[in-house]
C-alpha cells in the first residue's frame, strides 16, 4: 500500500516534469556549433611569447614547463621558397598579409602564439605532396593546420614553421546510400558534413561544440571525441579509410571503404590522432550511422556525484541501444554558462543543484523509445538518483539544453584565465580530483569539473582573473601524478600538442615512447611536421 502510493505520486511528479512547459527562450539554433567568440576573442592578452622576440626560446605564459628551444637544424624562408610556393600553387594561396597571420598564428584560446610568415592553402593532394617534398629538401618546418580550433596548441607553429592550410580541400568525393560511407576531403567543415548527411538521410559518428570551423581532417588526425562517443565509438572505428601525405611527399593511399580488411598492417591508425605529426591527412572515407527518427534529451539535477555515476549505470541497463549521449556539468560550470552567455536560462530554475546531466536517446520508435526513458526516468527518481528533471518538447529546447554543455568552454573563455585538463579517468574516482584540486587551490581559483561522463572523460578547468604561476604550481604535477597514479589519460580526446608533449610519460611507458619516436624517424626523419608537438622535446629534434 505504501509502496503503491509512493508510486503513484512519483508517477504523478514525473507527469509534471514531463510536461513542463520550459520558460527559457530558445537562442538561434547554436547548431551551427560556431565559438562565437572566436574571432574576436581575446580576454588572455597576458601570455608572454617570446618566439617572436627570441626565436630560440617559447615560454608559453600557461605552463611554465612549455620551454622550447627552435630546432637549430631547420631553415628559415628565403625569397627562392616563396617564388617556388607561388609558382606551383599560385599568388593567391600564397599568404604573407600580417593581419592574417596574425590569425593562424594563435589558437582559439588566445594563449599559443608561433611567429609563421607564411601560409600556405593548398587545393590538390598533390600540391600538398610537392609543398611537403619542398619543405622537406630544405628542411623547412611545416604545421598541418585545419579550423584551428584546438585546445593544447597543437594547430598553431611554436616558432616560424610554414602553416599549411586545409581550409581549401573541401569537397565531398562520395556518399554511398547503401553502406552509409563518406568519402571526403580532410577541409570539409564537420557542420557541413553533418548538413550534408542530414539531406540524405544520416548522421555523422561525431559531434562536438567546434563543429562550425573545425575540420574533418584535424578531427581525424587528433582523433577528437566529442559527443556522440559513447554511442557510436572513436574515430578509429569509425574511419575506414583515409590518404595521408608522408614528409617526403610521397601521397599513401589507404582510402579504403570497407568495413573489413587485414591485409597486413593497419597504417591508418597511425595517422589518427597523431596530430599531424606523422603526416598530412588529405582525405578521409567515414562510416556514418543512418538519422533516426526519435530523439529525445533530458535535462536532469542530481544531488551529488554518486548520483551521476549511479545514474549512468542505470541508463546504460535500462536506456541500452537507444543511449546517446550521457554528459554532466557540476555546480560551478551552470554558474559560468548562466553569468557568461547571453540568453541561457536554467531549464530547472527553482534551485541550483551540485550537478546536471543531459541525457540524449535516438531511436526509431518514438512511442517505445518515449516509454523506456520515461521508464527509466521514473525508476531513477524512486531510487532518489534524480532531483529535478525536464524533457525537451521541441527541437529549440533541446538546443537549449546542447547550448548549456556546449557553451562550458566559451563561458569559460569569457570569465577569463583558464588552465584546461582533459582526462580519462576511472568514472568513481573522476570528480575526487575535482574536489582535491579546490582544496588545494582555496581562494586562488575556481575549479570546475564537466565532460563525457558517459566515456569517462573528464574537464577539469581552471578559472582565474588571470594567469598566474603560482595557480599553475598547485595543478601541475598534482593533476598528472593524479591521473597516472589511477591509470588514466592526461590527454583523453584533446591531443598532447605542445601543451602536453614533455608530460607523455604519465601515460605511456618509455619503452611505448621510444617506439613512438622510432616511428616518427622512419616516416619523417628531418622531424619538420608539427615539431614540439605530441612526442617529448628530446625525441622531437
Ligand atoms: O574546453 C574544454 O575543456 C572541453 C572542450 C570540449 O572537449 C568539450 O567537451 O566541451
Ligand atoms: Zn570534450
């Protein structure tokens, strides 16, 4: 009897949460994913990059540990180089204008900044070919770059590497309806992609907040995550095939579009999450899942984080195939997106709660995928895992709900000075570092933990007025002796770029390292693709 009534009366507080008619205003769709505040952007005035002023040594202002020293062994640019560029790819993709320079030359942070004289936007795989054997023969150091929108200065040059561009090799070679396979080139903007699909029918197997400039190319060669993760896997499931140009110029065609082939070794993966360092990748051939008809995305509040971590074993038993997307954000990330973003609205305004988890379901029944989460939504508040919850009615306010997680880090951007961590992590240890980390920083900073809950991936960020070394002492060693310490990642989905290439070790073994470095010898033995990033500065020269 008693039980009976609890139920009821849960049933009768789920109804209410169901039908909620939510009072925030949708934004313009944020589906187009840009960082608005990309362009623009430039609250961190304060690193100190001393590439441009003393082109031996770059001490990036956010990690006191980023000394480099420009690799004595590579040229410098000479009239003869730019004569040369300009003759096989023709005046206008040959760029020398310091204004946009300017632009290429420092990442979406605001916070690396190299000192490249020349950018270069090939169109062909074989322009891209003869720039890198050009480059390569006089030894000149190149940094792939797509949309640039990278998170661990791994897109921008450290000194004056040529930036080579893939902004132009943007078609779409193939679609095939049946299979589901995409063929395309590696500048095609992911938005675009998934517009593209979208008309015919699909989806792509990734999804991130950069989708509006961030390309195919740099999501493949930094294997990025995102979103959708969880459901549909990494990019090394996903990509059956792709072309990559080696340091010598010679173009490997490895384009495959089937989803079984072991003949012999599988260089692709090589070349996937790799960040360019062991070539540039000029095409890629992705499998992509077909659109299905029933989405829906809840926004929940949890207590505390056993809450969440119990939550996502719930979802995972009872939501099953239909899960796709389990991401959570804590207390002090709401707070950043609702002081920070204009027009975001809490979705459960009533109270703020320590956490929030956007839950998302594709299916293709909506009455049975509606039934199971309302199922799973109803027993998750019997068992007190959810506080507060409401379901998106509408395309708009499920765009509002993506607008709060997606718009953590430009909220982030905007409050200021941010040191970012991007970890994998066993998922009940995940948030203990959060909670060590503001006790060891106190007053200093604000510490905010969200991410990929559902991949065990989690943010930690940092947030203070301004950088300061002494904020940084207290993260760095801690963060990555912590993760080490658990067996987790120090890069979970966001590459090592230069931000992380000397902290490797706390991840992978010495004798995985040395391998890794024999590999960048065989295929790039002059080391000019992306120097400094991703292996540690002894095996990078
Ligand atoms: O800025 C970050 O720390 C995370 C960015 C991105 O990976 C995300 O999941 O929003
Ligand atoms: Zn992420």
């Amino acid at each position: 009897m008693e039980k009976l009534r609890a139920t009821s009366s849960l049933r009768r507080s789920l109804k209410s949460i169901l039908n909620r008619q939510l009072s925030s205003v949708s934004e313009p769709r944020y589906l187009n994913g840009k960082r608005s505040c990309q362009p623009t952007f430039n609250l961190i005035r304060d690193h100190r990059n001393l590439g441009e002023a003393n082109p031996i040594l770059y001490r990036c202002f956010s990690s006191v540990s980023t000394v480099v020293q420009r690799n004595p062994s590579f040229s410098t640019l000479n009239p003869d180089d730019i004569s040369y560029f300009k003759q096989l790819l023709g005046e206008k993709s040959v760029i020398q204008d310091e204004d946009r320079l300017e632009t290429v030359n420092t990442d979406w942070m605001h916070k690396y900044k190299g000192s490249s004289k020349l950018l270069l936007q090939p169109r062909t795989t074989e322009e891209v070919a003869q720039i890198l054997k050009y480059c390569n023969s006089r030894r000149l150091a190149v940094v792939p770059q797509g949309g640039n929108t990278g998170l661990v200065g791994g897109s921008v040059p450290v000194f004056d590497e040529v930036i080579v561009n893939l902004g132009s090799m943007n078609n779409i070679i193939s679609f095939d309806k049946v299979s589901g396979i995409l063929v395309c080139e590696a500048g095609c903007i992911l938005e675009n992609l998934i517009s593209f699909l979208d008309n015919q029918g699909f989806i792509m197997p990734l999804d991130l907040g950069a989708k509006g400039s961030c390309q195919i190319g740099g999501n493949v060669s930094t294997n990025a995550g995102g979103l959708r993760l969880v459901r549909y896997g990494s990019l090394h499931g996903n990509v059956l095939g792709l072309e990559a140009v080696l340091a010598n110029g010679d173009v490997l065609d490895m384009l495959g579009t089937l989803r079984k082939d072991n003949t012999g070794y599988d260089l692709k993966h090589l070349f996937v999450g790799s960040e360019g360092s062991l070539g540039i990748v000029t095409k890629v051939s992705i499998l992509t899942p077909p659109k299905l008809s029933s989405e829906n995305i809840a926004f929940l509040a949890c207590r505390d984080y056993s809450s969440c971590q119990k939550l996502l074993m719930e979802a995972k038993r009872k939501l099953g195939e239909i899960l796709s997307a389990f991401e959570f954000l804590d207390i002090q990330a709401m707070d950043l997106v609702l002081n920070h973003l204009d027009g975001v609205r809490n979705p459960l305004p009533a109270t703020m709660h320590n956490f929030y988890v956007l839950i998302e379901t594709t299916g293709s029944d909506e009455s049975y995928d509606r039934e199971k989460l309302e199922a799973f939504l109803l027993s998750s508040m019997e068992g007190g895992l959810i506080s507060d919850g409401v379901i998106a009615q509408d395309i708009n306010q499920a765009s509002s709900f993506w607008r709060i997680r997606e718009g953590v880090p430009e909220a982030l951007m905007k409050a200021g000075a941010v040191y970012k961590y991007d970890l994998s992590l066993p998922v009940e240890k995940m948030y203990d570092l959060v909670d060590d980390m503001r006790t060891r920083l106190g007053d200093l900073a604000r510490v905010i933990g969200y991410g990929h809950l559902g991949d065990g991936n989690l943010h930690l960020n940092v947030s203070a007025a301004q950088y300061d070394d002494r904020i940084l002492e207290q993260i760095e060693p801690y963060v990555y002796e912590w993760t080490s310490k658990h067996r987790g990642s120090i890069s979970a989905e966001h590459g090592l770029g230069l931000m992380k290439a000397n902290k490797i070790y706390y991840s992978k073994s010495p004798e995985t390292v040395k391998t890794m470095g024999s590999i960048k010898k065989l295929l790039d033995p002059n080391g000019i693709l992306n120097p400094y990033k991703v292996l540690p500065h002894s095996l990078n020269s």
